[in-house]
C-alpha cells in the first residue's frame, strides 16, 4: 500500500488489487474511490447495480455509496478524502458529478481501448513515482494530476455515450436529462411519462431496463446524490438540505438517506470531516 499523509492528514492511498482479499478491510467509506481493473473477471455492485467486470476498464466510487466487488482482479485502487479534492467543488468544472462519481443511473463502468486505457493509467505512474518521493508541493503535484486524469475520463466517456446516442434509441438519455432537470419539483411517474411521450407501463419497464432500479428508487439516488454534496460543502441544516432536494419531509428524507447510505445526514456530515484512514 502507498500512502499520502499531509500536514492535514487529508489522506490518499494506493492499493494493488491483487492484495486484496476482503475490500471491506480497506474501503472507507468517507473517500471517493477509483478502480483501475487492467484484467478482471467478476462482478460488481454500486448502489444496487450489477455489471460484469472487463479488462481495461475503471470505475468510480463516491462516499457512501454500497459496493460490493468480487472476482480475480489485476490492477489498483485508490482512495482519497474529500478534503484532499472535492469532487462537488470541481464538478461545474470537470463535470465529473453524476457522470463519473455518483453514476447510479448506469454505466458504472467505463470500458476502455487498450490505447484510451494506456493513457489514463499514465495518471497511476505519476502517482507511484510522487508517492515514492518526498519533495516539494508532493500533495500539489497529486492533485493536479488526479484533476488532470478525471477531465481525460470524462472526455472518453462523454466521446462513448455521444456514439451510443447516435447509434441506438435514446430514449435512456432523454429520461436521465428529465430527471436531472426536475427531481427536486416532480416525483410523479405520469409527469415524466408524459414528458417522453410513452405510456405508464412502457416508463416503468424502461426504468428496469436501463437503469435496474424503479423510478422511485432511481429518483431518491438522483436527491441523495444532490444531499451528498450540499451536506459536506455547506453548513445549512438538515432540514434545508432537505427541503431543497425535493424532500416535503426531513424525516423521511433521513429514512431515505439512511437505507442507501448506512448512515444518517449528520453522520454522513461529520464522518467526511473525519479525514484519518481510522
């Protein structure tokens, strides 16, 4: 294991795979994550998703999401505190929120040429050789080219669901822009049936299809997702978090935080200022 401790002991650390025998061992849950599975056969679970593990393939795991893999691995996996970089401050930026992290709509794993591949385990090599060393600006130099890494993966992800969309019925991708555009005003499944011009049933059944969850579960994903970010990057209450993500009531949304992340908002709240690997 390679490990970054700063002076704020914001925290990253690099693990190969193949080391791994129990993840549960070593994932903590207040990091984002990042696999890189350069040969693999198995499954993985993220947020009740299953999908087939692929070489040359990479998949990104925010804070309190449930994950489960399992399978013969031979690649990486890194973990870093939101302190260390924030992907709900970058995301306006890098656009890397709900594309790359927080994915529960589908894709949850980004499957690479061999040549796409090679240039971003490019990122890993930098990694390795900064970890290995101490010198100035070491954290700097990490995060930088962390950020530099996550703008390479979204552009080939981004370039992948361009040619998907010209190819075969996107009526998926409509579905995702309706939800991202009205969770927090509109949790009626007539509404975005309606809207995507299909009946009731026809929305339903897309739902599993694309998505393996059903409207309502994928919905709630879609406002945890939005919590997530509003809890760790602002002070404002529970109860405003709430309200703003489409929850008429705090309570239930704290049931709902609770079923899908483990935790409840103030404790999802207070464990991601607790930056120590403990």
């Amino acid at each position: 294991m390679f490990l970054l401790d700063n002076k704020k002991n914001e925290i990253l650390t690099v693990l190969p795979l193949n080391e791994v025998k129990d993840f549960n061992l070593f994932l903590r849950h207040n990091f984002y994550g990042i696999f890189f599975f350069k040969k693999a056969s198995g499954t993985l679970f993220l947020d009740q998703q299953k999908t087939e593990l692929k070489d040359n393939s990479i998949s990104f795991y925010y804070p309190y999401q449930e994950l489960s893999v399992k399978g013969c691995l031979e690649g990486f996996f890194i973990q870093f505190h939101p302190n260390f970089f924030c992907i709900g401050i970058e995301a306006k930026e890098i656009g890397c929120q709900g594309l790359l992290f927080n994915n529960f709509y589908s894709d949850i794993l980004l499957t690479c040429t061999k040549k796409e591949y090679h240039k971003l385990f490019e990122f890993y090599s930098i990694l390795i050789s900064e970890l290995h060393k101490k010198a100035v600006g070491q954290s700097d130099m990490i995060a930088s080219q962390l950020k530099i890494f996550l703008i390479n993966a979204v552009r080939i992800k981004i370039n992948k669901r361009e040619k998907i969309v010209q190819f075969q019925n996107n009526l998926h991708y409509e579905l995702e822009k309706l939800i991202d555009h009205n969770y927090s005003v509109e949790s009626s499944p007539e509404f975005y049936a309606k809207n995507l011009g299909i009946s009731i049933t026809k929305f339903n059944r897309t739902c599993r299809e694309c998505f393996q969850n059903s409207f309502i579960t994928v919905l709630n994903l879609k406002k945890i997702a939005v919590a997530k970010n509003e809890l760790y990057i602002t002070n404002a209450p529970i109860k405003t978090v709430a309200y703003k993500t489409g929850f008429n009531d705090p309570l239930y949304f704290t049931r709902v935080f609770k079923k899908h992340c483990g935790v409840s908002p103030k404790e999802f709240r207070n464990q991601l200022k607790n930056t120590r690997l403990t």
